[in-house]
C-alpha cells in the first residue's frame, strides 16, 4: 500500500468510533491505558495499538 498524505492519514484514524472516544476521554484528562480501554470491550494491549495513543 502506497503511503497516503498526512490529511488522509487523520481522517482514516478519525473514521474510527473507537479512536473518537479515546480521544474524546483524553481531551477531559490524562488516563491511563487502563481507564482507557475500561468502557470498552477491548483490552489494554489492543487500547495501547490504536494509533490515536502513540501521539498523545
């Protein structure tokens, strides 16, 4: 897959709901990956892959 602009980039992370809240939640205060991933049927491992974070 060739590589997309960074625009294009923002937009796929934000098509995600998931990625939304997460960065909905951190927009309120700092968490951790756990009070993360806690409303969520995902684990902490599977919170802490999602792109959103590594720039947070």
């Amino acid at each position: 897959m060739a590589a997309k602009d960074p625009l294009s980039l923002i937009f796929a992370a934000l098509a995600d709901p998931t990625r939304r809240n997460i960065l909905t939640r951190l927009s309120q205060r700092p968490a951790t990956v756990r009070e993360i991933a806690e409303p969520f049927e995902i684990s902490a491992p599977a919170i802490s892959q999602h792109s959103v974070l590594q720039s947070v």
